[in-house]
C-alpha cells in the first residue's frame, strides 16, 4: 500500500489501481485513481483506412466460405486433391466457382454428351465448363462427320480438351493425311477412335515428319495388329537400318 505522505500539500500520481495519497490544507484522504483516470479515446470506425480494413476482412471471409464450398462441392463429384488444385486454377474467378451454377452446367453438359462420364471429364479438364453447349454440339458433330470414328463419346472421354478446340477440321485433315503416308493400309477412324491423342499431337508435331523420325511412342501408336513399332518399317519395305 502507498505510504501517506506528509508535510506540504502535494499531489502524488501512481500507474493506475494504485492508490495515491493528497493532502490538502493538512488532511490527507486516500483516492482511487482508477476515478481520475481519463477515458481512452474511442476508436473512428468511419475512417476510411478503417473501412477498407472491414470491407477486406469481410471479403476475404466470403472468399474462404466460396472456397470451402466449391472443394467440398468437387470433392463429391470425384476430384482429387491434384484435381482441386486444377480446378481452381481454371474456376476461381469464373462464374462456374459457384457449386450451384458448376451443377447445372454439368447437367446440361450431360445432356449433350449421354455417353461420357461428364463429371470425372470435368475433374480432369474444368476448363470445359466454360464452353458453350450449342459449341459442344459443333464439336461433336466435326468429330463424327470429318473423321467417321465409331464411337465420339469414347474420343471425348478419353481427350476432352478436343471440347476446346476451335480448329477441329483443319486437325482431322492433317491427321488422315499422315497416318494415310505412314500406316497405307491401316484403319484411320478406328486409330484415331482407340487414340484421340493423335488428333493433338500429330498437327502440333509430326505434321512434317516422315515415318523414320517419328519416336517409338508415336510408332507404337499408330501400329496395329500387335506388330510393335517394327511392323511399321516392315510396312514400308525397308528395315531399321536401311534408308
């Protein structure tokens, strides 16, 4: 407890909640100083520093709600954790972030391919809800009428970024037009049926190759009849060797 001073009137101040001693014209009286304490100034909420403070602090919990919404959302649908990371890539600033408009694209999307697994497709490539139905249906079309395959719903599963694709016709071509210079007497529709990817690789980088430089992945591709990539070189009449 604060010792009571003594002698001449004097005010003693202390930190606050200690007690201090006054005295005046000799009495001494003991104060509380938490009473003589001046009040904290209120804090300005109506700055404009610290609106903004507010305003972004509510964002950003809005953000991780969509955020947890939208994972758990994909989750259900059969996305990996490799596949969320795409998913929010491709999503997060679209309109498709939103679970609610993401399903009703999907159904839609089902309705137009009834023979893909539209969900998993979607996991895989989420950049295809963001193209048009009646552009999906032109895509489906291209592909049945321009390269004949058997089954387009086996070609778009097996490689949906085909869905985006602008130049699906100038693709089909070179891709017929190579494998007739490679593979003479294979069956073209049902190659490019067993393996889509012919129609991405082959234009971006083979289109000028001819069958001695394409690597041994491309040969196995393309070779059929369980000949190996050796039934190719045979096909053409020369060995490995041979030029």
């Amino acid at each position: 407890m604060a010792s009571k001073p003594q002698g001449m009137q004097t005010r003693l101040f202390y930190p606050s909640g200690t007690p201090r001693w006054e005295t005046r014209a000799g009495a001494v009286r003991m104060i509380d100083t938490e009473c003589c304490r001046s009040p904290r100034p209120a804090v300005c909420c109506n700055g404009p520093r610290e609106r903004a403070r507010l305003s972004c602090s509510a964002t950003s919990s809005s953000s991780d709600v969509e955020e947890r919404a939208a994972e758990r959302w994909w989750s259900e649908q059969g996305a990996t954790a490799t596949d969320l990371k795409g998913i929010a890539a491709s999503l997060q600033h679209t309109a498709y972030w939103v679970p609610d408009a993401a399903e009703a694209k999907m159904r839609r999307l089902q309705q137009v391919l009834p023979g893909v697994d539209v969900a998993r497709m979607l996991c895989k490539e989420p950049k295809n809800l963001l193209v048009g139905c009646s552009t999906t249906v032109a895509r489906v079309v291209e592909l049945t009428q321009l390269l004949a395959v058997s089954d387009v719903a086996a070609v778009i599963a097996t490689q949906p970024e085909l869905l985006r694709c602008e130049d699906i016709p100038r693709r089909a071509e070179i891709t017929s037009r190579k494998l007739r210079e490679w593979v003479p007497h294979a069956d073209r529709s049902e190659l490019v049926t067993q393996h889509p990817e012919l129609l991405l690789r082959i234009p971006d980088h083979y289109k000028d190759k001819s069958v001695h430089e394409l690597p041994v992945y491309i040969l196995n591709l393309i070779v059929v009849g369980g000949g190996g990539a050796g039934a190719v070189w045979r096909d053409h009449g020369f060995s490995r060797g041979a030029q």
